[in-house]
C-alpha cells in the first residue's frame, strides 16, 4: 500500500511512475478525498473542543444559580456530541474510502525496470546451459511413454475436472524427490528456514500479501470464508504482520513447501494440454524479511538461489527482467527464471523473484526498531519461487527424454530415488 503522505509531497512523480505500468493518473483523486478527510477530521476535533468548552461550563453556571446559561450550555453540549458523532463517522467514511483506493493500485516501479506492455518487452538477463540437441523429434512430458503410467488426467477430471491430475508410482516420487531436494539444498546451501505453514488462512493474511481486495476472483474462497493460498508466499510473509521486529533479527530467510490453489481466472483455453497450468499444484516457496537497504542485493541472492536449483539439475535457462506492463500487482522489480521445456522448443516460466519494497509491509503493518535509535520503520519484503514443483518436474522429463520413451533423470535426484536415476520406458524407476 502506497504512503498518502509520500503522494503529498510529490504526486507528479507519483502518476509518472503509475505512467510507467499503464496506469492513469490518480493523485488528484486521492488528495481531494485526503482533503476533504482532514477537513473532516479537523472540524471534528474543534467541534470536540467546542464541546469540552461549554461542559466545562455548565458547571460554572450551576454553582452560580444561572439557570438560563446552565440549560443553553446543556443543549449547546447535547447538539455538539451530535454534531462530533457525525463528522467522526463521515471521516471513518473518508478514510475507509481512501485506504480502499490505496489498497487497489499497484506498486510503483523500480527505476531499473524497463518500460513495456506485455511479455514480448522482458529483458533477458541471464542465461545458462545450451539445450539438448536430439536425435529424434522430443515430445511434451504427458507423452513421454515412462511418463505416462504416472500422469493420470483422466482419472483427474473425474475426481475434480479439468485442471487437475494424479501423479503415481515412479512419476509420483519423482515429483517428491524434486521438493525434498529443493527443501534441502535451501536449508543446507542456502541458509533459509524451514517452515510449515497452513494452507488455509484469513482475509487479514491475503489483504496484508495483496491478493485481496483486487484479485479475489483469482484464489479460492471456503463457505466458513477462509482463502486457500495461492503460495506459502501469503503465510510466510504475514507471519511477521504486526510484529516490530528488532534490527538485529533481520534479515528473516524462511522456506516452506505447500500445495497451492489458483482459480486460473481469466487462462480459458491456455495451457489445457499436459499439467503445466494447474488448479491444485506445490510448490517450494522462498520469503525474506529486510532492512530497506538490502531488499535489493536479497533479491539477487534469492535469484542466485532459485537459478542454482536448475544447474543442479541441468536443466537450461535463462532469467529475464520483467516489464512494467507484465510485472504483478504488488512488485517492485520482478525476475522470471524460464526453463527450457524441448517438448515445446521454448522456455517457460518456473520461477518469479520479487522485491515489494515496504508495500507489503504497510498493509500488515510490519516494522523493525532501528539499533540505532528512533522510530520503528517498515521492513521489505520480498519473496520467490525456489521451484515450481510440477513445472520443475516437466523440465526434468523432458530435458531427460530417450528416443525409446525411457527418461534419465538428475544423478542429484538419486539419495531421493533409492539410487535409481531412469525411469523406463514401461514406467518403473530401474
């Protein structure tokens, strides 16, 4: 959430970096509604200044037997808590309308993100390994002949509908093996905490994450009004809301492996072949907690970690800066690591690094006291995906893909897989 106070000092630079994503102007908007809640808020606080005045004297009035004055001072009292009622609610009013507005735009921009409407205007950063050149035409992972003992749509659309699939045998524990081995290379390798969060949280966790109130649509919702998590981004990161948190405890580093849920609003027709896009899906997550001054070189560092992950599997790709007009709602500066799917002859999303500055940290209220001395400041807080476990798992199939349908999979996956890295062509590990 933006700092009104921040839009007062400068809302011209404020619109241009809005500018910068699309987005029309709206700090006139917002400082008339500011306006018009001070004004409130101010003739309120003199009205209740008026008030304590004549209660004040009333008594006077009394001791000194003028019954005329006390009666008037008593209904001049009465007609100004009225009055001071009123104008509170009407403020409250103004001020649940503004921080509504606030809420509903997005965060500004780095100034080292370039400018662009969609995708096509990412810049690459990074890349790393050269794709596999095969003797014979590679195919999509679900039609990989070992793969496809293991990759049950139909048996998915049956249970749940489209969107989802049953993972068995050997597939399955390769999908296993993946987290286990992301888990561990982040908490041995790359010192982050390991944390098992719910999957079910409140209204207060999404708002605080921003993912409510705008993108509701996007997530799912229970009767009782819990949210199922789009990613263990939301409960990692609110489980420092409201905290004030001590300088030295920073910066916070935590992992958590969960199942996460998106409704896909909006993807009809995209991505219905194969379990590329799915309903249900998990994913190792990574969120860190900073001073100001170090969400950027964080962010490399949980870049590093997430790109780090692919070359332990040999899985090529390459990293690229997202666009102002592509990047999400709540990020400051975006990286995408896309992992090369042969079965499809590009790459493909497995990972997004985000930095959200203290936008997130102003909705949840989440602050650190400096050692230094003087008032607590918002920390920043960023988060990533350290992979991707399903996407992960597709990049490994198909990168490892025999002409005879059998699949070779990384020799860093054998502690998880008893030692066997194939899974045959009849769908057995071997």
């Amino acid at each position: 959430m933006h700092d009104i106070r921040a839009i007062r000092e400068n809302p011209q630079a404020f619109d241009a970096a809005l500018a910068r994503r699309g987005d029309a102007p709206v700090s006139s908007e917002l400082l008339a509604l500011d306006e018009a809640r001070r004004a409130k808020i101010l003739a309120a606080e003199t009205a209740q200044a008026d008030q304590n005045k004549a209660a004040k004297a009333i008594g006077a009035a009394k001791a000194r037997g003028d019954e005329a004055e006390f009666e008037r001072l008593r209904a001049e009292v009465t007609e100004k808590k009225t009055e001071v009622a009123a104008m509170q609610t009407e403020a409250k009013a103004l001020d649940a309308q503004l921080t509504d507005k606030l809420a509903r735009i997005p965060n500004l921009p780095a100034e080292d993100v370039p400018e662009g409407k969609d995708e096509a205007d990412n810049v690459e950063v990074n890349r790393w390994g050269t794709p596999r050149t095969f003797d014979f035409a590679p195919k999509e992972h679900f039609e990989i002949a070992g793969v496809i003992p293991g990759m049950d749509f139909e048996t998915g659309v049956k249970i749940s509908g489209a969107r989802f699939v049953v993972l068995r045998g050997a597939v399955a524990r390769i999908h296993r093996a993946l987290a286990q081995f992301m888990l561990d290379t982040h908490v041995d390798e790359n010192g982050l905490t390991e944390t098992q969060t719910p999957v079910l949280v409140r209204d207060e966790a999404m708002y605080g994450t921003d993912k409510l109130p705008k993108f509701g649509e996007d997530s799912y919702q229970t009767t009782n009004g819990w949210w199922l998590i789009p990613t263990s981004e939301v409960t990692l990161t609110y489980s420092v809301s409201g905290d004030v948190l001590a300088e030295s405890d920073l910066p916070i580093r935590m992992t958590a492996h969960t199942q996460c849920f998106r409704s896909e609003a909006g993807s009809a027709g995209k991505d219905t072949s194969g379990m590329l896009r799915q309903h249900q899906f998990e994913k190792v997550e990574m969120v860190s907690i900073t001073r100001p001054g170090e969400s950027d070189a964080e962010q490399k560092r949980m870049l590093r970690c997430a790109e780090g992950l692919l070359e332990k599997l040999g899985v090529p790709y390459r990293t690229v800066i997202l666009c102002t007009g592509d990047m999400g709602f709540g990020a400051r500066r975006t990286f995408d690591i896309e992992a090369w799917l042969p079965g499809q002859d590009t790459y493909r999303e497995i990972s997004s690094v985000s930095t959200t500055g203290d936008f997130q940290a102003r909705r949840m209220n989440a602050r650190f006291r400096p050692e230094a001395g003087g008032k607590p400041e918002f920390v920043h807080t960023l988060n990533g995906s350290g992979l991707a476990v399903g996407r992960c798992l597709i990049a490994v199939l198909e990168n490892g893909q025999n002409a005879d349908g059998s699949v070779t999979l990384p020799q860093v996956l054998a502690p998880y897989l008893g030692g066997k890295c194939t899974l045959s062509a009849e769908g057995a590990l071997v």
